[in-house]
C-alpha cells in the first residue's frame, strides 16, 4: 500500500513538471496564462495520484502494464521540451538549442514531400505568416514527428520480442482496460482486434486531420496562434501525441487479443490431449 501510494505521488509529480515545462522554457509567458496552466497541472496531478493510488482501476489504461504509459509520458516531454526550446532558440541562442532546432529542421526537410502531414501543418498556417515562423514550425513539426517514431519503434520492439506485456503474472484485463467491458457481448478477441484497427486507423488518419481543424477553429477563434509560442508548442505536440497515443493503444490491444487467442488454443489443446481415447494405444 505504500509503495502504492509512494508511486502515485511521483508520477503525480512527474505530471506537474511535464505540463509545465513549456512555460518554463518558452519566451513570453505570461502571470495569467502561467496560472491557468499550473490549475490544468495540478488537477491532472490530483487525477494521476488517485488513479495509481487506488487500489481498483478508474480511467488511465495499462497502468500496471509498463512501459506503456512511461513511454507516452516520456514522449510528451521530450516533445514539449524540444519544441519549447526550439520556440524560444532566437533569444536562447545555445549549442544545445542549435542542435535540436538543426534536428528538426533535417527531420522537417526529410518529411517535407507532396500529402505528407507535416506538409499538411505548413499548408495550414494562416496567411500572412512570417517565413521565420513557418519555417520555426517546420522544425517543430519535424522533431515532433521524430519522437512519435521513435517512441512506436521502441513500443513495437518490446511487443515483437514478447517483452510486453509479460511480467510473470497474468495479464488482467479489468485493471489494464477499465473502459473496456469483456462482457459485453461478442467474442473478446474479436472486438479487441475491431477496436484495436480502429485506434490505429484513427491515429494513422488524425496528423492528416488534426491540421485543418485546428486552423479552422482558430480562425473561428480568432486565435492568433503563431503570435504565442506556448500555444504554438501545445498545438504542435498535441498534433502528433494524439496519433502516438491512439497507435499505441491500437498495437495494444492487438497484441493482448494474439495473448488471449493463444492462451485458448493452449487451452482447447490441454482439452484434447486429456480427453478419453485421446491417447495413443501401445
């Protein structure tokens, strides 16, 4: 129990400084937007620690099957950070902003071809933008979509090498899955795989998507998205975590219906083998 309770305050915590790292790093913050975001940390903290200290499931998934929620978290910092330091590399002017700033403009470059996403997210900026500020959410975009891969790369690795989500215990559904009812009707296998293509469908569609729809309600807004650099962070980060997290789900529950149709064929198996007249006669 208090191990229990140890974790969730440091996860909680872990929350608090994700969500307020870019206004830690990004130029222009403001008493008010920074007092706002610190209420949206906190209150995510609050959900955190109550959803890893209790003892049954609430909302979060795959809270005891690490690493997955590590690797989304992880993911959303790296992003928040990378791009926070990229907004504010005209007045940092560092080797480490230099860096990841040239980084996302080669990955930006790369990714830059007809109908790709990040072709998509320049496309849709308002008129009128400066060439600087395109050009800074190219790099935004490139390196956010580097750690989207690189995070699916080291996910699918673990589920390629049976890693995930075997820890010598039995996988529970209920507590990995609260929102998903096994007995609800239909074959469990079938309905994870549906709702599995589904997830990664989505998340394979939303970086296309995402783009217009934010432009469009900005525009309805009026949002001056471009003249915040926070908000140009949030946007951009939000524009591939959301896709990494609905793939990551996906792949997910692919992988625990492969678990699940393999446990009943070793069952059906065990059946067959211990049933009379299924030995072979000497």
């Amino acid at each position: 129990m208090f191990t229990r309770l140890v974790g969730a305050i440091v996860r909680a915590i872990m929350i608090v400084v994700v969500i307020l790292t870019p206004s830690l790093l990004s130029p222009g913050a403001n008493a008010e937007n920074a007092q706002v975001i610190t209420l949206v940390a906190l209150a995510f903290a609050l959900v955190t620690a109550f959803e890893y200290g209790a003892k049954y499931p609430g909302l979060i998934e795959f809270r005891d099957a690490p690493p997955f929620n590590r690797i989304r978290i992880i993911a959303l910092f790296l992003m928040l950070f990378g791009l926070s330091v990229i907004a504010g590399v005209d007045r940092e002017g560092s080797t480490l902003a230099m860096v990841i700033t040239a980084l996302g403009f080669l990955v930006g470059h790369v990714l830059d071809f007809s109908f790709s996403p990040l072709r998509m997210v320049v496309e849709n900026l308002p008129g009128g933008v400066d060439p600087s500020v395109s050009g800074q959410v190219q790099a935004m975009a490139g390196l956010a979509v580097l750690v989207t891969i690189v995070s699916l790369f080291l996910f699918s690795a673990l589920i390629r090498t049976g890693n995930w989500p075997n820890r010598g215990t039995a996988f529970n559904v209920w507590i990995n899955l609260p929102t998903f009812d096994p007995t609800a009707g239909g074959d469990v296998i079938k309905r994870l795989v549906r709702d599995g293509r589904v997830n990664v469908i989505f998340g394979i569609s939303s970086p296309f998507v995402i783009p217009a729809v934010a432009v469009m309600g900005a525009n309805q807004l009026q949002i001056p998205v471009q003249a915040s650099s926070q908000t140009m962070v949030w946007a951009v980060t939000l524009w591939m975590f959301l896709p990494l997290s609905l793939v990551m789900r996906g792949m997910a529950m692919l992988r625990i219906a492969r678990m699940i149709r393999a446990r009943r064929a070793r069952l059906i198996a065990s059946v067959e083998a211990d049933a009379p007249g299924s030995a072979v006669p000497s």
